[in-house]
C-alpha cells in the first residue's frame, strides 16, 4: 500500500482539504514575507508543522503546490465580493470597486496582476490565465453589462467590446499607476472610489438604479460573481 493510498484510507475528504488549506496558509505567508524564489518545501512543512512528504500527498510539485495557492487567493477574493454584494443592484462602478479593493488586499493576487517577480518571481512565467477561462470571465461580464443596458444604466453608444475594454483600461491602469509621493499620495480607499467614479462617469448612463429594476440588475450581479467562482472554484479543484 502506498503512504498516498494509506493517507486516504485513514482521513476523512475533510480532513484532506483542510490540512491542504494549513499548508497553503503556511505558503502564504512565507510567500509574502521571503518571495517565491526564496520559499523552500521545506520552510513550508516547517512552518506548516507537517512532514516534507505529506507536501507531496496533495502536490506533485513545488510549482504545483503554489499555483494551488494562487488559485485558492482569487477564489477567497471573488467569494468576498461575492458575499458583500447578496442582494444589492452593483452599478458598474460600484463592482469593479469592490473588486479593486479586495485584490489590493491580497497581496499575492495584486502581485499577479502586477508581475511582481520579486515576490512570485519565475512562478511568473507560469501562470497565465487560460484562454477559455479568459474568453468565459468576458462573456459572463458582457452578460451583466448586456442587463444594465436592458434597464438603460449604461451607455447605449459603446459596444461591449467598447465597454469591456474601457473598463479593462482603468481597472489594470489602477493597480499599475505609480505610487504617488506626499502631498499626492491617497489611501487605497479614497484611490478606489476614484476608480469607480471613473468607469462610472464613463461607461454609465446617469440613470440612478430604480425600484423596479433593482431586483434584474440583482440578479444580474450575483449571476457574474458566481460564474467567476465557478471557474475559479473548477481550476483550484484541478489543484488540490
């Protein structure tokens, strides 16, 4: 019998995942603090207070056993957003604030998103979003923007193309703007309200969210957010 085949007989599924998660919380925090170059298997299990083989019952690799975490960071960001937005109409503005602020909160997703080999380092070269998932994320988002048109809470004049490239263009541009020195420089709050006035301003119609709309644009939301989980959820599955 094999330690994996013996690991299975004697923990529960749930006793599985969450030892995988105890060792992802350790890779985390090493991650931030060492980079990925720096951060051993070793200084995992130690941290994780597991032996190095028991690493290698979840993962077969130390590129593996990260992706898993980098996976498990965006399912943890959009099941926030997620949460917060239960039953509200989001604006177009109001989301992609929502979806700013938790990704700056994550310091390993704001890495991604910014290439930041320093931490992640040549995990970098790795990890691409795939372009199924890309070409999925864009449809269900085109689905959420096509139900602010119906209500005539977007601009009619712009295609979705045209409206998911503007809102691309600000939501990267945000994370990749320069640091700004004192007096200049504002906090990640007022820099994200600053965001979503400004897809706001540009791709909304001026026509607040009325009563009789509210429960479509609702909906609407909850069906994007939970489509992105979908997808994020699948792949961290492909992981653990």
């Amino acid at each position: 019998m094999t330690a994996e085949s013996s690991d299975r007989r004697r923990r529960t599924p749930e006793q599985r995942r969450a030892r995988a998660d105890r060792i992802l919380d350790a890779a985390a925090e090493l991650v931030v603090r060492w980079g990925y170059d720096k951060t051993t298997l070793d200084d995992v299990s130690r941290h994780a207070h597991v032996a190095k083989g028991t690493i290698y019952l979840h993962w077969k690799s130390r590129e593996a056993l990260f992706t898993a975490l980098l996976r498990r960071e965006r399912v943890l960001m959009l099941e926030a957003v997620r949460l917060c937005t239960a039953g509200r109409a989001e604006p177009v503005g109001d989301l992609v604030r929502r979806l700013a602020l938790e990704m700056l909160r994550r310091p390993l997703l704001k890495a991604l998103l910014l290439g930041d080999g320093e931490m992640l380092g040549a995990l970098l070269r790795h990890k691409r979003t795939s372009p199924e998932a890309a070409e999925a994320m864009s449809t269900a988002f085109a689905a959420y923007l096509g139900v602010l048109r119906e209500h005539g809470l977007v601009r009619s004049d712009l295609t979705s193309a045209e409206q998911q490239n503007v809102m691309a263009t600000a939501f990267y541009g945000f994370f990749h703007a320069p640091a700004l020195p004192d007096p200049f420089h504002l906090d990640i709050e007022r820099r994200a309200d600053l965001l979503a006035e400004t897809v706001q301003r540009t791709l909304g119609s001026g026509r607040p969210v009325t009563p009789e709309s509210a429960a479509q644009v609702a909906e609407a939301t909850a069906r994007y957010l939970d489509r992105a989980l979908e997808i994020a959820r699948r792949k961290l599955e492909e992981s653990l």
